[in-house]
C-alpha cells in the first residue's frame, strides 16, 4: 500500500503540536538553579553592578598642561585608574565621559565660560574642579552576576564575568543539595549549566589594582 503524502500544513501542524508537548513537559519540570530563569535574567538586569554616577574632584592642574587643562587633569588624575579600584568611587573605574572642568562644584553643570584656576602660596600648580560622567562597576552586596564557570575544587565555585572580574563561591554558598563528584560539582538534579547567575555576597579591594569578590547562590 501506497504511503499517504502529507501536506505542508499538516506536516506544520504536527511539529506545532510535539513543540507545545515538549514545551508542556519542560514547564512541569523543575528549573536547576543554575539555570536563568526569568526572575533571575530580571535581577539581573534590575541590580547590576554596572553604575553610571557624576561627581566632581578637586584637583591640581600642573603648569605644562595649562593649554588643555581638561586632557591634562584626565591624563594626570583620571585615565591612569582604568580599569583599577578607584577609592573615591568606591569601584572599578570602566570609563568616562563629558569631562569639564569649573571654579566652584555647583558650576560644574553649567554650561562652558572661561575658568579661573586657584593658586596656593608658593606652590606651582594650580587647582580647579574637574566633573566627569564615570561609569563603575560596583559590586555591593545584594546585587547580581552573571558568570562562566573557571574554576572547581571541594570548596569553592570560581566564576569570571564581563570576562574580566573573578567571583568565588565557597561551599557553604551553595544549595544543600549540591554535590561533588571528585572533579565537579553538580546542583540537584545532578547537572550544572556553564553560565550561572549569583548573588554579590560581599567585595573587597585587594590593593589598588583589583578586588575581591565573593558571591552565593543561596536565597537567589
């Protein structure tokens, strides 16, 4: 007996219905924790660590970089922090824009006019205000990250994010039903994603140069 040739349509209509099957089934599952959900995925995007902030430092502008006074301040005080803790931000400086420079802080948002710098005494160099637009990154307890997994022993999850910053895990930040094979850990259903998304637990600035950070992936 000849096979009956199906349509387009109903061929459409076949794979319409096995994917709202397996669809079905996936939702009756329970999602691992290393998975993002949605209501991670929001956290994520609602307590990132990524802060955009505008503040004003008062600094001394040395004699040579009187004909640019603004790209003499930033190559002086400013650009030799990227990508380093900065203590007066309280973060990593990532970047900056809009620099402009004022005699007084509350004429920082005011638009250009000529600038008067402040000599003290004897001293060469003169002060003004310098206003930036920076970008940090700020990883107060509480907000989220989202991370590859690089590294595993018996105590600790290692995660780098945005390619760059290192977070750890330690034991007792994981769920209860975390387990350790010997060379990997697995979550609940025994399976553990590449990408997790964890909870900033705590940071410290190790030096100037980098900080340390320490995250949980209990209460997410």
């Amino acid at each position: 007996m000849a096979k009956k040739e199906r349509t387009a349509e109903e061929v459409a209509a076949k794979a319409a219905r096995k994917a709202a099957r397996a669809s079905l089934k996936a939702g009756k599952q329970k999602a691992p924790i290393s998975t993002a959900t949605s209501s991670l995925i929001d956290k994520l995007d609602t307590n990132s660590p990524i802060q955009h902030i505008t503040t004003s430092f008062y600094l001394a502008l040395s004699p040579c970089a009187y004909n640019d006074p603004v790209g003499g301040l930033l190559a002086e005080h400013i650009s030799p922090h990227l990508l380093s803790y900065y203590p007066p931000l309280n973060g990593v400086l990532l970047g900056f824009e809009n620099a402009r420079i004022s005699e007084s802080q509350d004429e920082a948002v005011e638009g250009p006019s000529d600038v008067l710098a402040r000599s003290f005494n004897e001293y060469a160099v003169s002060f003004l205000w310098l206003t930036c637009d920076f970008v940090i990154f700020r990883p107060s307890p509480g907000t989220y990250l989202e991370g590859e997994i690089n590294l595993q022993n018996e105590g600790l999850l290692g995660l780098i994010c945005f390619n760059y910053f290192n977070v750890s895990i330690p034991k007792e930040n994981m769920p209860s039903d975390w387990t350790w094979n010997g060379q990997t850990w697995s979550d609940g259903e025994g399976k553990l994603d590449q990408k997790i998304i964890c909870k900033v637990q705590d940071f410290e600035a190790s030096g100037q140069e980098s900080i340390s950070i320490t995250g949980t992936l209990v209460g997410l």
